[in-house]
C-alpha cells in the first residue's frame, strides 16, 4: 500500500515537473492597476529610530489595503509609525494587496538609514 502511495505522488510530481507547472507555486502577485507611492520619508534619508511610513496607494480593480515590510519582514498591523528600529541601514517595502490579503504587483521600496 504505501509503494503504491509513494509511486502516484511521484507519478504526479513528474506529470507537474514535465507539464511545466510546479507542484507547490507561490501565487504569484496580481496586476489590477494599482500604484504605490512612499511619500515618506524618502530614499536615503536619514531618520530616527521612531519615524514615520506615509505612503499613497492608488486602488485599481482587486486593491483593498497594503502590507508593509520592514527589511523583508511583514510589519502585521503596522499604525503609520515605527518604533524602536536598530541603527543602520534598512529597507522599507509597501505593497498592494486584496482583501483577502493575496500581493498585488503594486509595491514600492525605499532604503533608510537610522542615526
């Protein structure tokens, strides 16, 4: 029983590999339209370890809110503030996202560095 388990979930493995289309692929992100834009702070500026993320989003068609990320980590429940950052440099991302959280090709990215 478990030789023939094993062969089908290889058989569907090689069906998927063969066919082109990976057995666990990461949806990849929505193009409906929308923009970001980080109005603050900049690129490259120089800020405290509190500071402040504004930023516009332009909904297209799927569009319900943004993610934020700060060096690659999702900041869940971010309030417009952050608080309490290390000194250094670090990398500030917004995207787009759906209401059902799914990413939208919307993102913007900017690079900080905290004094």
């Amino acid at each position: 029983m478990m030789t023939r388990i094993g062969f089908m979930g290889l058989s569907i493995a090689l069906v998927s590999l063969l066919g082109g289309t990976p057995v666990f692929a990461a949806d990849k992100p929505i193009d409906d339209g929308s923009k970001i834009v980080i109005t603050s702070p900049k690129d490259g500026e120089k800020v405290s370890d509190t500071f402040e993320l504004k930023y516009e989003l332009t909904k297209g068609s799927q569009a319900a809110h943004a993610h934020v990320y700060l060096d690659d980590q999702y900041q869940k429940g971010f309030g417009g503030t952050f608080k309490g950052v290390p000194k250094g440099k670090h990398k500030v991302t917004v995207t787009g996202a759906t209401k059902d959280h799914a990413l939208l090709t919307a993102t913007q990215s900017i690079n900080v560095e905290v004094q």
